[in-house]
C-alpha cells in the first residue's frame, strides 16, 4: 500500500454515525476551545457528519469554518447538522489531508480529530496542515490510543477484539495507537519541542445508559460494517468469531460495575 494511502477502517455504517454523531466540541476538542477567538478561519479535517465542526462554528460567529472530508457521501449530513442549527459561517469539501486544495496561511486554526491514525502518512499530513495554517495560528490534533484502551470487568472477548481491531487498522495502513505518536509525528513533521503543548484526555462510559450505548454501537460496528467486511475479507476473523466479539460486548455491556475508558493524545502546534 502506498505510504500516503490508507483504507477507512470503520467507514460509515450506522453504527459509525451512532458514535461519531455524539462528538462534541466539549467531549472532543476541549483542549482547543479555550484558544478560539470570534473571528478566527477554522479548517476541520475530517469532519465526519459535523457535530463537531458545528460546535467550532459557534465559537466563532465572525469567523469562517470549513468543514472537508474524504467521503463525500457523509458530508451530506454534515450540511444537514449545520442547517438544523441555521449555521451560516460553515462549508463542506471532499479533501485529502495530504494534499489539500488551500493556498498557504489560509487559516487560523486547522484541527483533526480521531484522523491521523487512519492515514497512510501522519507526518506528511501535519506538514500539509502546517501549510494552510498561518503564522501565529495552531494545527490542533486529538486522536485515541486502541491499546491504552482500558475497561473493567475483563470480559475474555474483548481482549480479542482489541488485537483483531489493531491487526486490522494496520493492515489498512493506518495506525490504532496514534495517541501516543502525535507529538512525535510533529517534531518529524517540522514543529519544534517550544512549539508543541502536549495533553491528554478521555472519554469513559460507566453509566448503565452509556455502556448500552457504547456496547451495542461496537456489538454492530463488529458484524456490520466496512470494519467487520475487511476483518473477513483481510483473512483477520471468521463471521463467527465476529459474532463472538459482538457477544462480548453485549455481556459487557450487560455488567452493573462496567466501565470503560478511551484515553486520548492531544497537541496543540503553534506555526
């Protein structure tokens, strides 16, 4: 596979949009919030359906924000999420991170969530977002660590599902435990040490509301979608040990002392 190349592990069955539509720019981007200003160009990359995106586009009434992703068939949600709630300073455009269509210094903020473990070239992509961002402005990166991924009660089939889904990832081209790699990433993609504020953060779901959620969304995501396709097809699982997995999670899901946490890597890159 070539190095600036990936395959979208998750695509974007319903159980992907379950997930990604309860994304926030307070459950999610947190650690750039404080830094935005009214007037500021935002460019959000990979914005999925938009929920996220909206939120920045609140934050910055007389600013601009563009949303762009690389599937054009989910930025139709996007536009719907930013109708809904009669945004008007927004706009969506099908992109690749490795070569986007924006001259130099364009904007004042370029943020990516839960994107670079997905691309075949993570330092290529900062490189490319430190181009279209302008001096004095932040490339803000936010991406989860699969094997930093902790849960309790130990259920044997979840253990199995987390080195299926990183053996999957990889052979997709991309990288499961980006978290830990960001800062990394950045100084070999020309950030220096001074330039770089690096912090972490998790999501965690210990409610019985919020572990019927995240359970059943993963039970789907593993027998139903674009993951579970190339989990068979890559030689990785059988349809039944899929099924397996999903039943894991369901059990999971099903314990009154469950409790899972999805910690996160976090930079912030002054340019």
């Amino acid at each position: 596979m070539p190095k600036d190349t990936a395959v979208y592990t998750h695509g974007h069955h319903e159980s992907v949009l379950r997930s990604h539509t309860w994304r926030t720019a307070a459950n999610s981007a947190a650690y750039l919030t404080g830094h935005l200003r009214p007037h500021m160009r935002i460019l959000d990359i990979g914005c999925g359906p938009g929920t996220i995106t909206a939120d920045l586009a609140e934050l910055v009434p007389q600013g601009q924000v563009t949303g762009v992703d690389a599937a054009d068939s989910v930025l139709e949600r996007a536009r719907s999420v930013a109708e809904e709630r009669g945004l008007t300073n927004m706009s969506f455009a099908v992109a690749d991170v490795h070569a986007l269509d924006h001259p130099d210094d364009s904007f004042c903020v370029v943020h990516a969530h839960q994107v670079l473990q997905h691309v075949g070239d993570p330092v290529g992509a900062l490189r490319e977002m430190r181009r279209v961002c302008a001096p004095g402005g932040i490339v803000a990166v936010r991406d989860s660590d699969y094997a930093a991924m902790t849960w309790y009660p130990s259920v044997p089939g979840l253990d199995g599902w987390l080195d299926l889904y990183r053996r999957v990832a990889r052979a997709n081209g991309g990288e499961p435990d980006a978290g830990r790699r960001l800062r990394s990433w950045a100084l070999e993609a020309g950030f220096t040490d001074l330039d770089i504020t690096s912090t972490a953060s998790a999501w965690c779901y210990a409610t019985e509301e919020e572990r019927a959620w995240w359970s059943a969304l993963w039970a789907d995501r593993t027998v139903a979608s674009a993951y579970a396709r190339r989990a068979v097809d890559g030689g990785h699982a059988t349809e039944e040990e899929l099924r397996s997995i999903a039943e894991a999670w369901r059990a999971w899901g099903e314990a009154p002392d469950g409790w899972f946490a999805v910690l996160h890597g976090e930079i912030l890159c002054r340019v």
